[in-house]
C-alpha cells in the first residue's frame, strides 16, 4: 500500500481535490491517502505543525497552496528534505526560483491560472470566497489543469515504487493542460484555452487589490472586477465541455481498483486500459 501524505497551507482551487483526484470513487486498493490542512493559514506556525505527518511514514508529500515561495511553504519544505516532496502552486513561475526548487530535490507543478483570491475584507466574505474557488476549480476542471495533477503524482508514486523516483517539474501553460482533456473539437480547446488565460489574468487584477490600492472604493471594485473574470472563465469553460458532450466526445480517465489509469471517450464506452 503507497502513502501519499498532502499538506495543505493556505488554499487555491487545486488544494480542494489534489488529493481526491487521486482515488475518486474510492475504491484504489493501492494507496493510502492522509492530508493535513490547516484552512486559510500558511505561516511558519502550520508549517512547523505539519511535521505531524511525518510519524505516518508517506513515501511521497504534497505541499499545496499559495505561492509557494512565501516562508510557511518554505519551512514546509525544509521538513520533508528526506522525503520525495512535490510542489503544486500557483507561484513562484520566475525561472530561478523553479531551478532552486530542483537544486533542492524537490518536484513541482506551477498553475500560473490557479488564481490569487481578491482577499480583502472591504469585498469578501465566506459566500463570496466559495463562489470565486466554485468558478476557478470548473475551470482547472473542464480545462485539464486537475488531470495534469492527477496523472503527474500518479507518475511519481510509479516511479517510487520502481525505484527510479522521478518528480515532475512543471510550470504549465494553457496548451499544455487542455492537451491533457484531448478534446476532440477544436473550437472546444480554443474555448478551455481562452478560460485559462482568463484565469491567469484574475491573478494579475486580484494582486492589485489585496497589496498596492489603498482607498475602499478602489479595492471593492478591482477586486470584484478581478472575480467577474474569474466567473466569465468559467461559463467559457462550460461552454467548452458542452461542445464535446455535443459530439459524445468527452475524455474521461478513471482510475481502476488497482490504480492503473483507464480511458473513455462515449458516454456508454466502458473503461479500458490505456
């Protein structure tokens, strides 16, 4: 049985399913899945805390949250030294702190279109906070970014247990992930392509509200702008999925009891391997 531990600091869309995606109806026979969250905070306090997993024995750790550059991922990582650690974040994307990352041993995956939150109380409350993670996780979704997760840790655990470890180091792109859908229309990719860069660009938006605005008005506005993106994202995603549901053509990859990967695409197809 592999153990796969997640710690979560903080939180993006992909910390609500980096570790579900991984056995999603719940009948892997293959692997034990144990995560540590610590909700909203990620400071070196919760870091420290999350050496609790460590008692567990994992043979591979999942760090997943904001910026992962910040000091709470950081002191995160320095606990796991001795352990196969994948990073998965929205950040940093700059080239040397991903080399860092490596020089480090440590495997990551960046999705620049997981996006910063307009985490400001002059706009936010928890209705407004489920609603932006609802919006950005139909797109990681629809537009590949959960699959790339999936199958980059599904590649890790194989590749432990063979005794080859090999950690993905990825900064993904909106083309890299909607290759992973394969969808079959390509006005369907077009459409999960734009939802990606319209996410990226929430990031850019919500930044400005939570650190450099200071008047209410201002930061009210930009940060409801920001969500607005974030929303019209998602219904082009939809929409995306709704052309290959159109056509019977929807990619689906299920995992089987053993944790091999299997593949469909019609809806009455069954499940075979890939």
């Amino acid at each position: 049985m592999f153990k796969i531990g997640f710690i979560k600091l903080g939180n993006v869309a992909s910390s609500l399913v980096a570790d579900l995606a991984l056995d999603e109806i719940a009948e892997r026979t293959d692997v034990e899945v144990r995560s540590l969250s610590f909700g909203a905070k990620m400071t070196v306090k919760e870091a420290e805390m999350s050496a609790e997993l460590k008692g567990w024995g994992p043979q591979l750790v999942v760090i997943v949250g904001p910026n992962a550059a910040t000091p709470g991922p950081t002191a995160a990582r320095a606990l796991y030294r001795d352990v196969p650690t994948i990073v998965i974040s929205d950040g940093p994307s700059k080239k040397e702190a991903r080399e860092a990352l490596e020089a480090e041993g440590f495997g990551y995956i960046i999705l620049p279109f997981d996006p910063l939150i307009g985490a400001k109380r002059e706009f936010l409350d928890p209705a407004e906070m489920a609603l932006f993670n609802s919006d950005a996780l139909k797109v990681l979704s629809i537009c590949g970014s959960v699959r790339l997760v999936q199958e980059e840790l599904d590649g890790a655990m194989a590749s432990i247990i063979s005794g080859a470890p090999r950690l993905p180091t990825i900064l993904s792109s909106p083309e890299g992930c909607t290759d992973r859908m394969a969808f079959r229309n390509p006005y369907a990719r077009a459409k999960a392509i734009g939802a990606l860069h319209m996410a990226q660009t929430v990031a850019g938006i919500d930044a400005a509200a939570c650190f450099r605005l200071k008047e209410l008005d201002r930061i009210a506005l930009t940060a409801a702008a920001g969500h607005e993106v974030m929303r019209a994202a998602a219904r082009l995603a939809d929409e995306a999925r709704e052309l290959e549901k159109s056509t019977d053509s929807v990619s689906r990859r299920p995992h089987a009891r053993s944790g091999a990967i299997l593949a469909k695409t019609g809806l009455l197809d069954k499940p075979e391997p890939v």
